[in-house]
C-alpha cells in the first residue's frame, strides 16, 4: 500500500468550530439511546431522530432561522 493514501486520512488538524451561528445559539445534541434529540438555547426541542447527522444539520438550519428572525425583530 502507498504511504500516500495513509497520509491522506489525517484530519487531525480540521475545525471545531464550523458553524455560522455564534456559540451561545448553537443547540444543544443529546443521544438518549439510539435516538438524538436537538435543543435550543432555551430547552426547546427542536427535532427528534436516528441519525445524528440529519438531526445537526436540520437544527443548524433551525437556529439560524430562528437567530436572524430575532434580529430583524430587535432592529425594529
């Protein structure tokens, strides 16, 4: 096996922090058994599901609807 594609799989070096929202309005994942539930900064759910990945994404998406609906309305 080439040494190259050995190298290649090293992500060690790769973001934490890769999110658009700012850290206090990311929710929160929480694994109960083979389920994952997302919660905003309030406690909120705000989705229910198997697969973690469906569930951060959708949550991320969630939260920053959420997050500029809050800022048109304080601007008002």
């Amino acid at each position: 096996m080439p040494r190259a594609s050995r190298e290649g799989k090293n992500n060690g070096d790769t973001q934490q922090h890769e999110s658009d929202l700012p850290r206090g309005e990311q929710p929160t994942i929480v694994e109960r058994g083979k389920k994952f539930a997302a919660y905003d900064k309030r406690g909120k759910l705000i989705i229910l599901g198997y697969n973690r990945k469906i569930v951060q994404e959708y949550s991320d998406a969630q939260s920053k609807v959420r997050f500029e609906r809050q800022r048109k309305n304080r601007s008002r």
